[in-house]
C-alpha cells in the first residue's frame, strides 16, 4: 500500500468551485490520481478577516455562507486551515468581533490555525483549544536550531521556509519528525528575497486598515505570472522529485495559489496531483464542471 500524502491546496473561499471540483473528482476517478494522495486541508481566509497575514483579502462574508462554505468541505473529511498570520496583531485586535465568529462557526475539532504572533496564537489556544494549531512559514526561520526548537513546540505542524526546500543539512535532522513537516513546494517568490518580511508587514497593514492600495515596491515582482515561471525558481520541487522527500518521511506539501491566477493554480494541481497520461482528462472535467457552474450562476440571476 502507498504511503499517503496529504496536499494543502489554497484559497478555501476564492477558489472555492475549483477545489470542490478537485476534491470530487479525486474520489470518483482515483485511478486518475496518484496513489495515496489526499487533500489534507484548504488553506486562506474570509474576505476582510483583520487577523488574516500573507496575501490582504479584502470584503465581507455574511454568516450563512460561512457556515456553508465551512460545511462543504468539512462534509468531505477536508479541513479547513485559517491563516492567521496577521504580523501587526496587538491586544486591542483579539476581540475582532467578525474573526472570532469565524473562529465559533468553525470549532469542530476538525480545523486549522496557520499562527505566528504569540499574542494572537497565546489567545487562541486559551479560547479555542480544540483547533489544531501550525506554525507559519511568515516566520521566516532560517536558523537550524531555531527550526528545531519550534519543531519541539506543540504544533500540529510546522510549514518549512521555503528557502530551505533543498538545502541537506535541514532535512536530515527533521527526518525524525518529518511528518509534521510542511513543504512549501511551487512558490513563486524571488529566492532569498531580503524584503520579504517587510512584505509580509505590508500586507498585514493592508489588511488592518481594509487598504486598496499600490502592490509593495519590490524590485523582484512579477507582474504576470504563471506555473511554468515556478517551476524555474531554485526552491521548486518537482513533482518526480516528490518521491524522495517522501521516502524520507515528508508527506504534507503545500500548493501556492493565495492572489494568483485561477490558471495558474489549476495547473499547480493538474501537475501534482493528476498521473501523466490522465491530466488532459481531467482538465476537460475541470473545465466542463465550472463552465455549468458558470451557467447556473447566471440562470439564478436571470
């Protein structure tokens, strides 16, 4: 029997028809897929949610959509993962009225906390044990021995820095708890980047004053991207590398998507996911499914 390994797909509520899809068609068409593989969470937030960090997403979601967008996936066996990785959160942000009403909606013992302020996460737990709790990747630990040490906290799981993807001395010493490692596999984000604190700070800001605002001034931004341009950053893993973390122990890998394209997205999920000479059918399946999806939508609003 295969190992299982469990991908973390993005965007529970923006690419909310798409993963629906996804998860679907892997239960009904698994000779499609690779063997032991399953969708372990969706990760994101609802819109305007001030104590979401890493990508701002602005609006609003009324209560009876959360509770339906919560229940579809949950009704499937896949959890739903909050990013609450806000870096400017203060006391004064922990009675957010409208976040911890998501926090209520969602207490089911089968969902996720992204963390990574102590003030927030300190708060959280004492409110809300029965979430399981995983450290950020925003926290850019880079130092071997501090990775170690927040491997040794009470964390569900620790998602790696991407930076460290493929670096031999990190993976070896988390080999012994390796399935509670998070690989990062496909971001897109220059390699090294000096500013990518200061970035994730800028989002955070964003999103504590419901700013529209410029994209932050890097000089290392894209303003078109695709899969094909992550598959070229020295960070990538490639999906017939995948194996090899595998039999080293790593079975939870994380898909970017939060601010992409749909596009781009879908094909993160059609390479990984969907065996070779079964990808264009599925993609034909995808796009079918959302072009009726498409048409219903318009049919209720006639």
């Amino acid at each position: 029997m295969a190992t299982t390994v469990y991908w973390h797909l993005p965007g529970f509520c923006y690419f909310r028809s798409l993963n629906h899809i996804l998860i679907d068609l892997m239960r009904k068409n698994p000779e499609c897929f690779h063997e032991g593989y399953r969708i372990g969470s969706v990760y994101g937030t609802f819109p305007g949610a001030i104590w979401n960090g890493g990508r701002t997403v602005l609006g609003f979601t009324p209560k009876n959509d959360m509770e339906k967008i919560l229940g579809s996936y949950n009704a499937k066996g896949v959890p739903v993962r909050f990013t609450w990785t806000n870096s400017l959160l203060t006391k004064e942000h922990l009675q957010d009225t409208y976040c911890n009403l998501i926090m209520r909606l969602s207490d089911n013992g089968m969902n996720q906390v992204l963390v990574n302020t102590d003030v927030l996460e300190q708060y959280l737990r004492q409110r809300y044990p029965g979430y399981q709790y995983i450290s950020s990747t925003t926290k850019r630990l880079l130092d071997p021995e501090l990775l170690q040490e927040e491997m040794e906290k009470d964390y569900f799981m620790v998602v790696l820095d991407y930076d460290l993807n493929h670096n031999e001395e990190v993976l070896s010493a988390l080999a012994p708890c390796a399935d509670r490692v998070e690989i990062l596999v496909d971001e897109i984000c220059f390699p090294g980047c000096p500013r990518r604190v200061e970035h994730y700070r800028d989002e955070s800001q964003k999103q504590l004053e419901y700013e529209i605002a410029a994209p932050f001034p890097c000089q290392n931004r894209q303003n078109i991207r695709s899969f094909e341009d992550c598959k070229k950053r020295p960070a990538f893993i490639s999906k017939d590398e995948i194996k090899a973390y595998v039999e080293r122990g790593f079975v939870n890998f994380k898909l970017v998507g939060r601010g992409l394209p749909q596009q781009m997205v879908e094909d993160s999920y059609i390479y990984y996911l969907v065996k070779e000479e079964k990808q264009e059918y599925i993609r034909d399946c995808i796009h079918k499914r959302l072009q009726e999806l498409a048409q219903a939508r318009k049919n209720i609003r006639k």
